[in-house]
C-alpha cells in the first residue's frame, strides 16, 4: 500500500521570487506558482497555495507583516498542512523570519522561507534551487516530526552560489558581498582607483578641510522606517542604507531626497550591486535625485559622503 503524500502549504508574500523583468526593471508581477509546479520539484507532497498579503519586501512595515502572518494562521486552520513554505522578498526576509519565529512557532509545523536575487523567468536565476532546498528541508522534518525546531531561511549565497539554510532565530540580512565585485564611480561609472589623480585631488580638498563637515544622515534599511518624521536641519549629506538587492523605497522617502536636494544637501543610495536588473523602486529615488554607489560596502558608501 503506497504511503499516504504529506500536505504542505504554500504561502506567497511577494518580492523577486514573485515578480518579472519589463524593460530591465524588475516589477511586481502578483504572479505566484500553482501546485503543479511545485509537484514538478518535488512530487512527495500535495500542495495548497494561497497569496494572503502581497508587499514589495524593501517596502515592508510592522502592519504588513501582521497581515502577512495573520494569513498564514488562518491557511494553517484551513488546511492543517504538515509544512509551510513561504515566498518572501529577500531585502526584508530577516526582519520577517525573526518575527515569524517569535509568532508562528506555536503552530508546531516546519516552516521555511525562501525567495530569490533574481525573478523566476530569469536566465540563472535561484529561485528553482531555492524552492527545491526549502521543500528538502521540510520533507526531512515531516519525516522527523521536529514540528516548529524546523523554522528557517533559505537563500542563495553569494561567494558559493548555493542555496544555504538558516535558522530564523540565527538569520541576518542575505548578504551581498559577494555581489558588488569593483567599486564604481556614480558619476562616469567607470571603476574607482583610489590610488588615481581624482582621489588624490579629493584627498588634498579633505585633508585641508574641504568635502562634508557637517552631520552625514544615515539613514537605515528597517521596514516602516519614518521618513516624514525626519529632520534635515545641520545635514551636510544622506547616506540611504539600501537592502541587498539594490532598493530601498517609500512613499515618504523620494519626497524627503527631493526636499535634501532642493536644500543642495547630496543624497546616496548603498550598497548596490553593480550588475544586474534595476529595482522600481531605485529608479524613483533616482529620479527624485540619488546617487546610486555600486560596488561597494556600506562603509564605503558613507566614506563617499563624507568626501563630498
């Protein structure tokens, strides 16, 4: 007698793993995988997909979560599944992962969150090895009834190219160092050499007490972080802290760049890799006036304006 097939759900939240590229920007699309495509990965399971809550991961605040995980409970007493795989952006996922572990864990099933650097439809993209990874890991935990001990983060890992495994309680930010290869000047976006004539002219205007002397705003990547509420009085630059894919967006950030540049205050975006697909939302906070730094680490980023 052929054993009985384990029911996982799965949940869609949005980000990269659900969204498609329209003229080299990557766009959410709504789009989410049926359960026929799942079953092609991996034919264990019986699959229920739902799609409670839709958000763009680098625009992610406290109330989207909480309707996020508010969906997740009630699919769970919907369906009763025996695993949870849910489809998140990747600029927040930490965030997320360490707040549903806090919250979900009661539920006493497996669950793992994954997502992709680059959408579905892609060439190279991870998001098929993503998915595989995540349902291998739920597949041993149902076979192991370990319940909620399975509660994690699968994502693709920059310097090997893998798909790694995390524990929610363990997870930070995917990172991105092995993404933003050469440092890249914004403006001729041509790779920086610190050791060239153009650094040692900005090395003599520092020196003698030239580029920005001033507070630098900085400016991190938290969800629901208040632009509106933040001042620009005695800034002599902003410095955005953007996730790992490149973006970092609100509807009260372009707003606040705009006023910093209108005030001749510089803005900048970092770090961003410095190949690949823009995000949608970096294109507005360009247009509303940011300099994107490629190719280098936050740090870097910051040391740039204070050079002016």
């Amino acid at each position: 007698m052929a054993k009985a097939k384990s029911n996982v759900l799965v949940v869609s939240l949005g980000g990269t793993i659900t969204s498609e590229i329209e003229s080299g920007v990557v766009k959410q699309s709504g789009f989410y995988w049926d359960s026929k495509f799942f079953e092609s990965i991996d034919d264990r399971f019986i699959y229920s997909t739902v799609a409670p809550s839709g958000y763009s991961s680098e625009n992610a605040t406290v109330s989207d979560y909480r309707r996020a995980i508010n969906g997740i409970v009630a699919a769970v007493n919907d369906t009763e599944p025996e695993g949870v795989l849910v489809l998140h952006g990747t600029d927040s996922v930490a965030y997320f992962a360490q707040l549903a572990v806090r919250v979900l864990s009661h539920l006493n099933v497996p669950v793992i969150i994954t997502g992709s650097k680059l959408p579905p439809s892609h060439r190279g993209s991870d998001a098929v090895g993503n998915v595989r990874l995540a349902l291998g890991f739920i597949g041993a935990a149902i076979e192991g009834k370990t319940g909620s001990k399975t509660f994690g983060v699968v994502f693709n890992d920059s310097f090997t190219g893998e798909s790694t495994f995390v524990h929610a309680s363990s997870v930070t930010s995917p990172d991105i160092s092995g993404d933003i290869k050469p440092f890249m000047d914004p403006e001729v976006k041509k790779k920086i050499d610190f050791r060239g004539s153009d650094y040692k002219k900005r090395a003599e205007i520092y020196i003698a007490g030239g580029g920005v002397s001033s507070s630098i705003l900085v400016i991190p990547s938290v969800p629901g972080f208040p632009y509106g509420s933040v001042s620009l009085e005695g800034v002599g630059a902003v410095v955005i802290e953007s996730y790992h894919s490149g973006t970092a967006e609100s509807h009260e950030l372009p707003e606040l760049v705009r006023k910093a540049v209108a005030q001749g205050i510089p803005c900048y975006l970092g770090p961003v890799p410095s190949r690949g697909s823009i995000y949608e939302s970096r294109k507005e906070l360009e247009k509303s006036g940011v300099k994107a730094l490629s190719g280098m680490p936050f740090e870097g980023c910051w040391a740039e304006a204070a050079l002016g």
